[in-house]
C-alpha cells in the first residue's frame, strides 16, 4: 500500500478531487451505540481493514460508547471477537490487532444524562493527549433513531459540537447520521431542525451505505466515462429499468424493529431511490459533492408523485409465509421472534415509478425488494427498445428467447456488467439466440474491492461528502414514499402473500403484466 504521504504532487491532498490518494487528519471517532449490530458487523471490521492497509490516519483513537457498563479491554475483547468473525476475508493479523485494539476505549453511559457527555468529554481530552488526534472528532449516530435528536443536543449543550465554544482548540466536528433518517417527511424535517441548529450543514454526513458501494460508483465511472453509452441512455432507446434488491434472510433477530419498518421503508425509501437517482441522474459538470448531490437530488425531485387513488396498481406490498426448503422449515413473518401474529408489515415492496423530465418521459423504473427471496442479489436491468423491424422471415425479435438488448449492472454479489443480445446459432439456418458479454469486476481487477463503510469511512474523514445524502434528498424520497406508505398503511392486506424462497406475491408481477413487461429473475 502507497504512504499516501508522499503524495506531493496534489497542491491540497485532502481535496483530492479524483479521490485517489487522501491523507487524512488525525482524528478521534465517537461511536454511539457501540454496543449494536452495526458496530460489531460493518463499522469496526471496516476500521480495522483501514488499519490493516495503513489507511488510518496515524492520530487515531475510538471512543464506544453504550449503555452497557464494560471496562476499555471488555470493549477491545468484544470488538476483536467481532472483528473476527465479520471481517469479509482473512485479513486479521493478531499483532496488527494489537496495536489497533490500543487505539479502542469505551464509554458507558446514559444518552439522556449530561453526565455521559461530561465523561466523554474528558475521555476526548485524554485520547487527544494520548493519540494525537489533533483536536478533530467525528461523531457517528448508530443508536435506536429515536436517540438522534438528543444526543446531537446534548453534544452542543456540553460544548462538543462545532456550534459551541471548542475546548479543543481547532479542529472539525463532523457527524455522522446512520439511516433512517426519520420514520416520514415530518420526522425527517424535525430531525433535521435540531441538526440544524447544533451542526452547520457542511459538517453532517448522512449515510446511505448502498451509494457507498463499489458498484454503484461504477454506475458513475459507466455512465460518465464512456462515450458510447450515454447517447443511448433516454426515452427514445430505453425501454423500462427493472431494480432489484433481493435478500435470501428474514428479519432474524430484529422482528420488532422490522415490524415497525417494512421493506419500503427500509430499502426503498433509501437505498434503491438513491440507486435509481444514481442511474438516471444528469451528468454533473465536475465529480464534486455538490455538483453530484445537486443532480441527484433534482432527480429525486422528477419522480412522480403517486396519488392515492393509483397507489394500489403502481406499489405491491407483500409478506413472506412459512415455507419448506430443502427439508428445512422455514418460519412465515409473523411467526418470527418479537412479531406480532396479525402484523401488516410488508417484507417485500415494489413499485412503478416515472420520472416527470424529458430524459425519461413515459420509461417506467420498476423497483423491488425483500427478504426470504430466493437468493441474495442487488442489480440494475435496463431494458432496451427491440429492433423496429425483424427481417428474419417475419419472426417477431422476441420469439428467439426473451428481450434481447438489456444491460444489467450487477451491484452484488458477482459484481460486473453484463449486456444481452441477440447471435446468430451455428448452422446453417438462420437462428438466433440471445448471449450476454460480460464484464467480471474480480476476474477483470483481481483485486479486493472496499466495503461500503470502509469508503465512506475514509470519505468523512476526508471531508468528502459526495456518496453521502443530503436533507433535501432526503425529504424528496420521503415525498416519493409517502403517499404508499399511507395508503398501504390504510389497507388491511391479505398476508402473508408469498411463500419463503419465492420471487414475491403474483400481484408484483401483474404490476408490470399491465405495461406488457416481467421482472426478470436475476
Ligand atoms: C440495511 C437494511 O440498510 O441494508 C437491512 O436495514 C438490509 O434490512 C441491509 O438487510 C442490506 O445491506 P447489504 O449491504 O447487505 O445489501
């Protein structure tokens, strides 16, 4: 791994535009919520992957923080565990864990006591001291959501947040949000009123990992550093978008936190609006945050508002129920640990959506996503218009198997690019047959690709906020969802409708049977 330090020929190397070789300010990392899922699974094997390519500032230290009484070795002990287990490959190294473990403390404490915020306070005082981490901190929100608002108030009450007095002397406050971002339009302006007045914009990171993926920065680098791609990329040559985010699990063991959710919330309202923003986005001038999150956000804004009465022909909801496979039982939703027997969540969603430009007038973007499908997949399908004429004998282009003429951008897993069309069969006779090129990231790069958290670690330590969301796409994807989600809210479904292992309920695919089209089964 290149020391980013020698980089000398970026006049400023932490604005490296490209993103290439930044070297980041120390800095001290507070984790609330410490204790959680998505500490142990994704934020600390991504910290110490970072450690583990020298990719960590060398002032580092991070403060967990939880209600849970543990000393700071408790925490190291449980973080190493963690670490092991979740770490995607087998980078672990016990002595390179050694080293990083020192930089962990912990916190206990109760987020509604000034007290906890006093003691961690004097903990950045000491990790400052200790670990030269130059008087920066990085806050990261990875409660329950309901904890949000206080904790960024009490911060700017004990004088932790940039609003406030510095007891540090220079250097940045910068927080970071984890999803969801409210429970609905009005929870997500409230949330961010108290932001607002404690954390100045510039400084606020909300996430939405999916836009962190490799792949779906990939849809960028496609789109925008291609020349052949883009003139084909409108209502004149494309012909629907299908996006699927399809996972093999349930809801293990967060039933009560899922029963509250549902998959429309959960992925939709986020993830695959900010992945379908991604793909039908206008260019920016420059590859910088704003620049980027403008036309993002102003894509958002283009999605059609759905009106009541067309909820229930545009947006499927379903629900998984028990099923048998390969001699395991599988349980149904509501049979499901802290889920109530009559619950109308949805476990799956989908929808039709237009965008209302002159890009994408009439292009119907079809969305789906649930748990207990048949398999654990996350792509784009984008469907291109047939041929205007068959000269073959008359046969219609679609008799020879399918749509021909499909681009499909694989986001996970088997991450790569694959485009559908159709070739001649060897023979004498003129048939034709569709084939696929394909494009393999590992097979291409035979390099490891960085997690989600790994990049937009490393971004918000760089100051980078372009694959962060912004508030006002956030509040447009809230606008986008809302009227489903009261309607569905409203409607007492007929669940569960899909069987576990299945593609989803057969009214998702009569959704797209009205416009003559069928989810492609990935
Ligand atoms: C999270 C959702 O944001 O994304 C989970 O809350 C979902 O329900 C997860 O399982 C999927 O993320 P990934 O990166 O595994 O596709």
């Amino acid at each position: 791994m290149a020391d980013s330090s020698s980089n000398s020929s970026l006049a400023n190397p932490f604005e490296d535009p490209l993103r290439f070789q930044r070297r980041l300010e120390p800095v001290a990392l507070v984790i609330f919520g410490a204790n959680g899922d998505l500490t142990m699974r994704k934020l600390l094997p991504a910290l110490y992957r970072l450690a583990y390519e020298r990719r960590l500032p060398a002032g580092f230290a991070v403060i967990g923080n939880s209600r849970t009484p543990m000393t700071d070795d408790a925490f190291r002990q449980k973080m190493y565990e963690s670490v092991k287990q979740f770490l995607e490959d087998s980078a672990f190294d016990e002595d390179l864990w050694m080293e990083f473990a020192r930089k962990l403390h912990y916190i206990a404490g109760d987020l509604n006591d000034p007290a906890c915020y006093e003691a961690i306070k004097a903990k950045l005082a000491e990790v400052d001291q200790d670990h030269a981490t130059g008087g920066n901190i990085l806050y990261y929100l990875s409660t329950q959501p309901s904890y949000y608002a206080p904790v960024i108030e009490h911060l700017g009450a004990a004088g932790l947040a940039p609003k406030s007095a510095n007891p540090f002397g220079a250097g940045y406050r910068r927080l970071v949000i984890e999803k969801p971002f409210g429970h609905d339009l009005e929870t997500a302006r409230t949330l961010n009123d108290v932001v607002q007045r404690v954390f100045p914009e510039q400084d606020v990171y909300r996430i939405d990992h999916y836009l962190g993926k490799e792949t779906v920065q990939n849809v960028f680098a496609f789109r925008f550093g291609n020349g052949i791609f883009e003139p084909l990329w409108d209502r004149r040559y494309v012909n629907h978008v299908q996006i699927t985010a399809a996972e093999s699990i349930g809801v293990g063991g967060r039933g009560a936190f899922y029963q509250e959710t549902g998959a429309l919330r959960d992925m939709i309202q986020g993830h695959l609006l900010q992945i379908m923003a991604t793909v039908a986005m206008e260019p920016s001038a420059v590859f910088e945050p704003d620049a980027v999150r403008d036309e993002r956000a102003k894509l958002l804004r283009s999605i059609r508002i759905m009106k009541d009465s067309e909820v229930l022909a545009n947006a499927v909801p379903g629900q998984y129920g028990p099923a048998r496979i390969g001699g395991e039982e599988i349980k149904g939703f509501r049979q499901e640990d802290k889920v109530s027997p009559d619950a109308q969540t949805d476990t799956f969603a989908s929808a039709t959506f237009f965008v209302d430009n002159w890009r994408w007038a009439g292009v119907p973007f079809y969305i789906r996503s649930g748990k207990r499908l048949p398999k654990r997949v996350t792509e784009i399908a984008i469907q291109f218009n047939e041929a205007p004429h068959s000269v073959f004998s008359g046969e219609p282009l679609g008799s020879f198997g399918g749509r021909p003429n499909m681009l499909i951008l694989r986001i996970q897993p088997e991450e790569g690019i694959s485009l559908r069309f159709l070739s001649k069969q060897p023979g004498t006779g003129m048939r034709l047959r569709p084939v696929s090129m394909d494009f393999n990231y590992g097979t291409s790069f035979g390099a490891r690709t960085p997690t989600a958290y790994e990049t937009l670690l490393v971004d918000v330590m760089a100051g980078d906020s372009t694959l962060y969301t912004r508030q006002d796409m956030v509040e447009a994807s809230w606008q986008v969802v809302r009227p489903i989600m009261e309607v569905w809210g409203n409607t007492k479904f007929d669940f569960p409708n899909y069987e576990a292992g299945s593609w989803g309920p057969r009214a998702a695919e009569e959704m797209l049977g009205r416009h003559g089209h069928q989810w492609r089964t990935p």
